[in-house]
C-alpha cells in the first residue's frame, strides 16, 4: 500500500486522535520536530474540516488563529533571506 493510500480510521478513533492533537497545539504550541510548515498547514485545514464538520465553530475559529500566526512568521522568516 502506498502512503498516498488511506487507511479507513473508524470515527471515534479519528475523532480522539484531532482531539489530542488540537490539545497539544492549542495548550503549548509544539509539533513534531521534523514537520515543516506545509506539513502543518496540511494538518490545520485536515483539522479545521473536521471540526466544520462536526460543527464545533469555535475550535475552527482557534485553529485559523493559529494557522495565520503560523503562516506570518514563515512569511517574516522568508524576507530576512
């Protein structure tokens, strides 16, 4: 199987897992250390998807926040090159 295949989760176990990582980035800001930030923005819209869909507003509200703070800093960090 290739990694561009999916694996099917069941529900609570894809829900708990979002769970835990919107815990961690919203309560202390880390991430694995070799993601880069494309691989952080893919996680933020995988992230904010998931909770338009369950209709949990103020946590896609969160996550915007964190992806334009996230996305601003790549862009100050790309003009100091």
């Amino acid at each position: 199987m290739s990694h561009e295949e999916k694996i099917p989760l069941s529900s609570s176990y894809t829900d708990a897992t979002i769970e835990e990582v919107y815990d961690l980035i919203t309560n202390t800001d880390l991430w694995p250390m070799n993601w880069d930030n494309a691989k952080k923005m893919e996680m933020f819209d995988l992230m904010i998807d998931h909770y338009q869909g369950t209709e949990q507003y103020e946590k896609c509200a969160e996550l915007h926040k964190l992806k334009s703070k996230c996305l601003k800093i790549q862009t100050d960090s790309d003009l100091q090159l």
